[in-house]
C-alpha cells in the first residue's frame, strides 16, 4: 500500500509511540478503507479490501464516525492477546485510524490496580479488626 503522509508521521513522533507495533488504516468520508500498512496482521487484521467498510474490521467504530478533530481510545482491547491505544485522526477528506501496541503497557496497569484492590481490603480488613477489638475493649471497661 501507499506510504503514510507526512502530517501523520509528524503526529506519530508528537506522542512518541513510534517504537511501538503500529499499524494505521486510511478511510474516506464514506468510512471505506483507501489504504493501510505497518503491521496490520498483528492486531488480527486481514484480508483488507480497498472500498470495504472499516467497521467490518473494525466493529468498535460504527457509530463514531465521522469525527472532526483527534480522537484517542485508550486501551482498547482487540482480542484476548492485543491491546491498542487507538487514535482517530482527521486528514484532508478522510480519517487515520492508527493502532499502538498497549498490551505490555495494559498488563502493567493491570496488575499495578490488582496491587491496590489487594491494599485495600487488607486496609478494610485491618479496619474492621481495629473497630472490633475498639468495641470489645468498651465492653470490657464498661462491665467491670
């Protein structure tokens, strides 16, 4: 396919996730692909089509569409194994759909939110013995 412009390629080096596994769609003002690259079968996409849909392949933008200015889903899950921060970008007639890699990023976030609910329940729990033994010490005061 056809390489990207360079406006887009400005915009990829802008939020500095060009080291990333990127793949991009291009689609006209009738959301049909015009042309793709970079590592499209990474997120699971194939047998692309000039003209076809892009919410055949990409389900998650139907009713998005059309947009006027950079739009950003963060962390969109793709498949059970991909994660991708996906930016919409307007371009001349049509739009830019760029897929970053998050997966390694998401396990991440992941597990540093597992970290913290695991805080807070030995927090809550540590609570709750405090309020007990608080309870049982008034009773005790109070009976003798």
């Amino acid at each position: 396919m056809l390489t990207i412009p360079l406006s887009i390629a400005k915009y990829i080096r802008s939020i500095k996730l060009a080291e990333t596994m990127l793949a991009y769609l291009s689609i006209n003002e009738d959301e049909s692909l015009t042309n793709w690259g970079g590592e499209i079968h990474y997120y699971g996409l194939s047998n692309l089509n000039i003209g076809q849909p892009v919410t055949e392949k990409l389900a998650f933008l139907e009713g998005m569409l059309p947009i006027s200015n950079a739009l950003v889903l963060p962390f969109l899950s793709l498949d059970e194994e991909r994660c991708a921060h996906v930016h919409l970008v307007p371009y001349q007639t049509g739009i830019y759909i760029l897929l970053f890699d998050a997966s390694c990023e998401h396990e991440q976030v992941q597990e540093t939110q597992q970290q913290l609910n695991e805080l807070k329940l030995v927090l809550y729990r540590k609570e709750q013995l405090i309020n007990t033994l608080k309870a049982e010490n008034y009773q005790l005061k109070h009976l003798n």
